[in-house]
C-alpha cells in the first residue's frame, strides 16, 4: 500500500517544531527581571479578548459584513472556541453549533449536517472553493483536509446558492487556514505549533504554520501528523433494539467496549508563497494529503487516501473607477481512495476536477454596493473494483451571479441571483451500458432585509428561493454500497429539486444577555431521497435491501437559539476595564423535517438537542462547564429504530502564558464525564456505534 512519507518518520521532526516555534520567543525575550515580572502580571491580565457578540467578520459573505449585519444566519468558530471544540473530523469539530448535526461515520469521516441537510446539499468549502473530493459520495468517506491547522470555520445557514452553487441548497461550510498570505509581512515571521493528546483512543495530534515575508514576498508552510487507536465506549457497540433484530450466529458475541476498526493515521504538508503590493496580491499553495482509516461498518475494510492540490489565489484592489475589489481564485486537485478488505485492494475511487471563480465588486451604484462572479468546477469521477455502483461520470456547471445590497436609514435590503447550467454525464462501460447525459439549468434568488433600529438590536429576514440539480450518485447509482448495506439504484430521469424558504432571525449584541433566536421554514418539491422497495438482492452470499432513489415533496420547520448571559459585566462598546467574567451560554435547536406525500418523518432527522456552558475567566485563566442533552428521536421514517436521549458532561480549564510576541495557551478537557451511552440519530450507523466514552484531552498551542 502505498503512502506519502509520514511527518513524524523525519528524526527529531517534532523537536525542530517547537525550536522553530519558540525561536521568536528567545529572539524577543526580555531580561530575566523583566520576564519575571511579566509572568507574574499574567494573573492581572485579561487571557480573553472580550469581543462584542456578532461583530465578527464573515468572509463567506458577499460583502464581508459582519453577523450582525447578514441576512442570511450564520456563524463563526474562531480563536480558543475552535481551539477547544477541534476533532479530527469537520462534522464533530462544528456538531454543537446551532442547527449543526453530524453524520458521524466513526472519528475520521463525519460531515456537518446543517438543519437536517447533508451529502451533496451542504457545500464544504477549504477558503473559498470546492474540496474535490468524494466526501459527499457516501458517508464513509472522509473530508480530504484536516482541522488542525485551520483559522476559523464559518457556517451560513439555509440555502446559499447564490455564491456557492445550487448544491448548497443546505448551507455552507467555509473551511479557512491562510495558506495564501495576502497582507504584507515584510520583516515579520509568525506561526504556531499545536501539540494534542487524547485518552480515549491513545491519539495524538502534532501540527505547526510558519509564515513570513519581505518586501512583498510572503510564504506560507503549514504540516500535521495525527494517529488514534479503537476509541473506547461505555458499553456495547449495537444497540439492543439492533440485537434484537439481527441476532449473531450462535457462538460469536456482542462487541463491547471498544470500537474495532476506528483507528485512523494522517499526515498533511503545505507550501505556498505569494507577493502582496498596495492595489493586490496574487499566491499559491500546494498541498499533498494523505489519511489512512478504518470503516466501522466493517470491520476488515480500510480506506486509503491521497489528494495532491494546487490553490491559486489573487486579488486587485480598486483597479478602474467604481469597482472596489476583483478577486480571484481556482483550486485543482487529483484524489484518489483505495478501500482495503482483509489488506487486499477492493475498490479504487478517483475524482479529479477544479473549482475555480472571480468576484467583482463595485462601490456605490445609486446607493447600491455588490458584487456579481462567474464560477466554473468540473469533476471526472470514477470507481472500479468490487463496489463500483457508479459509472465514471463527468460533471460540469458554469454560473453567473449577482448581490447587491442598498441601505435606507435603519434598513438594508440585500437581494442577488444566481445562473447555474450543470452538465452530468456517465460514459460507456461494460458493467453499466451505454453512457447517459443530462442538462439542468438552475436559478435560484434570495430577498432579505435588515432592520438595526440601534446598535443593540437586529432583526433579519430573508426568502430564499434555491434549485439543485440531483448528482450522478442520485441520477445513475446501480450497485451494492457496503457501508450503507444497501443496493442503490439511481433514476436517470429525476428532475431538479426545488425549494422555498423563510427566515427570521433577532439579534442582540450588547448588554447583559447578547445572542439571536431564529425560526425558518423550507418547501421542497422533487426532495430526493432514498427510499426501499423491499426487493432483496443477494451479492456474495450477502443480503441488500434495495433503496431506490426518487422524488417526493418535502417540508422542515425549525428554530435555533444562541443566548449568553453576562452574569458580572455587561457588554459594551467600550473595552472592558475588569479582569474576570462569567457566563452562561444557551444553544438549542429544533426540526420537524417530514414527508408530504407519505406524512412520515424523514430519516434521520436530528433531534431536539440543548446546551448549557457556564464560562469562567480570571485573567490567565479560563473554565468551562458544558451539558449537553439530546431528546429522543421517536418520530422515525420506515425501517428506522428509536434513538434514547442522552445527556453529556464536560469540562475544560486553560491557562495562558504571555511573553513579548510569543503566546502559549495549555489546556485539559474532560469529555462525557459520566460515561454516557450517547448515540447520533442523524448516522447511518447509529445502532452499531456510540460516541466515545469518557476520555481526557490535553493540549498545548504556541503561536507566536
């Protein structure tokens, strides 16, 4: 089987980072005197920015604008939040945000499902662009970038299709690292070295980012190695309604306490420079990906992964009259997974393709500010081998865009449309027949307003109105799926699905209790889903229920909150003058998503789910105490079994230390504290796995 070189085979590899990493630190040190009294000043000094609530920038945006200001609901994880909430999977690390679920497929291939949308309806982005790879093909297989090295993670909720294509009728997931630099740093080197370790599956994790420049050159190297064993669980791994159902042979037993075949082994490197001047910039960056895992839902299939990438990246900044800002950016990537059983090669997954765009904005047109792109991605997809139940496959979609925004007093109306004209089309092949070919044309709109009646409230509402061409997963699948135990068979006449949704959202961002509260309503028709016929299909002496894919009509109702309660300061538009704070912070949200042909619930929809944190912060030091409860999912779509509530306890404290430039942030987290038996409703795999047991995590990050 072939690998990249593993970071951590390199001598000394992990001791040449932290030299690296706190180089600055000695360069810029002060004399022991002063050092002395600065660290112990650090017990009177804030460790936590006291930042306003919804005043961070989303680059997701069409126009940068802040929470506050967006129509559509979003939100950012960033600083020590990310920090502390990171897991090796991108769908674990964003699982406790509001409306934010995951498909959880075992610690290594678990996507964001946002408001009860997942697959090829949520748009997973790496700083601005398409991941190129087969994430969204089935839920066994892994995102092709790593959590370690990221900056912040932004997540729009609700159809974004507008910039992002008609498959993001779900959301967006912005996934954002710097490996472009794009401001200058001449004379100026930074970076950040990131050490992890956790109890429950004897993990590790190591990363580092350096990064510097000189008069206009900039680079940009970034690199992270990862390893866990089987995690463990409190209990038994199936369910007892699953052992009822499916009894084992007589002689085997039930698995208990661990998880087999959830090991994983990763390694990343990135290099990219770039040259920023006064009106622009223009970078690239090549990365080389690779991940080794095992598949829970079957116990002797291992997935091998690869993906080399190149990003380029540039901007203009007000080259001609009235337009402010052209960027551009284009992304290509090779990729290719090989699954593994019992160690021979069983099936060879590819995707090659590129995702590239360019944005122009313009200042001020009769009061109004936007930005219209073009964005084009093509994908080649192809499978061989024992589980190849997708023709190879080429995919292509050309679009044009528009966002404009205009401001009245109190109020700003935001509007924009979107063009898409997507290609799919299977070629000849042996095992499939002739090839097929499908044109769709989409278009899709939004209308939303923002009323800021004072600097302390908002209140937002959009309509959306979002089309989504079914993929050729949807459109020409004919084959057994292993990891979904089923045989899958696609509908090559299945037409674009559709859908109408309304959002209000209020927002408070000063004051002693700051947050936002939302409701949102969505009408799909033609909602494409699998459904089972009952036909048995028997391959390899094995047994696979058929799952047909068509279209229905569909609804999802829903709300979301976000609430923080400053129980010492309030906040406020002035920077604070005290040193310690404590909060409480409320997450909550709800779904109703059900079929309005059949009135059933649609499968795995995600339950009502609450979160209490009491945050604590004195100077240097920091405290959080999180309870998470998940209700029980009893409303249930056919063939799916009742998920039992659960409820979570974790801890975290950190401590920070300061010296001159160089900050080293260390923390210990305790996670399910009482060892609960916590399972997903919103995973294929639900009934055969939990999530990890209690465990402890301790880590440090220096950045610098």
């Amino acid at each position: 089987m072939k690998r990249l070189p593993r970071l951590s085979d390199i001598p000394r590899f992990q001791y040449f980072l932290v030299v690296i990493a706190t180089l600055p630190g000695v360069l810029f040190a002060e004399s022991d005197t002063k050092t002395d009294n600065k660290i112990s000043q650090i017990a009177n000094s804030a460790s936590h920015v006291e930042e306003i609530p919804m005043d961070e920038m989303v680059i997701t945006a069409p126009l940068d604008r802040p929470l506050f200001q967006q129509a559509q609901a979003a939100s950012v994880l960033t600083g020590q939040s990310l920090t502390l909430a990171l897991e090796p999977s991108l769908g674990q690390t964003l699982a406790r945000m509001p409306g934010v679920s995951s498909s959880y497929f075992g610690p290594a291939s678990s996507r964001p499902i946002i408001r009860g949308l997942d697959g090829d309806r949520i748009r997973i982005l790496q700083n601005g662009l398409n991941t190129i790879d087969a994430s969204a093909t089935s839920v066994d297989h892994a995102l092709s970038f790593d959590t370690s090295n990221l900056k912040s993670v932004e997540v729009v909720r609700g159809p974004a299709t507008l910039l992002y294509g008609s498959n993001a009728i779900g959301g967006v997931v912005n996934s954002l690292d710097g490996r472009i630099v794009d401001e200058k740093l001449d004379g100026t080197i930074r970076g950040a070295l990131n050490d992890r370790f956790t109890s429950v599956d004897n993990g590790y994790l190591t990363s580092a980012m350096v990064e510097g420049g000189y008069k206009g050159l900039a680079f940009h190297v970034e690199a992270f190695t990862r390893a866990a064993e089987d995690f463990r669980i409190p209990g038994y791994a199936r369910t007892s309604a699953a052992q009822a159902a499916d009894p084992l042979p007589p002689g085997q037993t039930e698995v208990s306490k661990i998880v087999p075949n959830s090991n994983l082994r990763s390694e990343g490197l990135t290099g990219g420079t770039s040259y920023v001047w006064d009106k622009g910039f223009f970078g690239f960056a090549w990365t080389e990906f690779h991940t080794n895992y095992g598949s829970p839902a079957e116990q002797n299939v291992v997935i091998d992964m690869h993906q080399h990438r190149l990003d380029v990246r540039g901007a203009f900044y007000k080259p001609f009259a009235l337009i402010k800002e052209i960027n551009y950016k284009l992304a290509t990537s090779s990729y290719q997974h090989t699954e593994f059983d019992s160690g021979q090669p069983s099936t060879l997954f590819k995707n090659n393709g590129y995702d590239g765009r360019i944005e122009v904005k313009h200042e001020k047109i009769a009061g109004m500010e936007g930005v219209v792109g073009y964005q084009s991605d093509r994908s080649e997809f192809s499978t061989t081998g024992d589980e190849a139940f997708l023709p190879s496959t080429i995919t292509q979609a050309d679009a044009l865009f528009l966002y404009e925004d205009v401001t009245r007093g109190p109020f700003s109306f935001q509007f924009g449309g979107r063009y898409d004209h997507i290609s799919v089309r299977s070629l000849d092949s042996a095992a499939f027949g002739p090839g097929l070919s499908r044109q769709f044309d989409n278009l899709s709109g939004s209308m939303g307003v923002v009323f800021t009646p004072n600097d302390e409230y908002a209140i937002a509402f959009t309509i959306n109105h979002a089309e989504r061409a079914p993929t050729y997963q949807e459109l020409f699948a004919n084959g057994t799926h292993a990891a979904t135990g089923a045989f899958e068979i696609g509908d090559p006449s299945l037409k674009q699905e559709k859908s109408l949704g309304f959002d209000l959202n209020l927002r408070k961002r000063i004051g002693w209790m700051t947050g936002s509260i939302s409701g949102y309503y969505n009408r799909f028709s033609n909602f494409i889903g699998q459904f089972p016929t009952g036909v048995v299909h028997v391959v390899g002496g094995e047994s696979y229920n058929e799952l047909l894919y068509q279209a229905t009509n569909a609804e999802f109702i829903g709300s979301e909150l976000e609430a923080t309660f400053h129980l010492l300061h309030p906040i406020t538009t002035e920077p604070p003058e005290h040193q310690s704070n404590l909060h409480l912070q409320l997450r909550a949200d709800a779904l109703r998503a059900r079929d309005l042909k059949t009135g059933q619930a649609l499968p795995r929809t995600p339950p009502f789910h609450l979160s209490s944190t009491l945050i604590m912060e004195h100077g240097a030091f920091g405290a959080r105490l999180e309870g998470i409860y998940a209700a029980p999912q009893s409303q249930l779509a056919a063939n799916e079994f009742r998920t039992s509530s659960y409820f979570l306890v974790n801890l975290s404290l950190t401590y920070r230390i300061l010296q001159g430039p160089t900050v080293l942030d260390v923390y210990a987290k305790g996670m399910n504290l009482t060892n609960e038996d916590a399972r997903e409703h919103t995973s294929v795999l639900k009934d055969r796995i939990p999530l990890p047991g209690r465990g402890l995590v301790v880590g440090m990050k220096l950045t610098f």
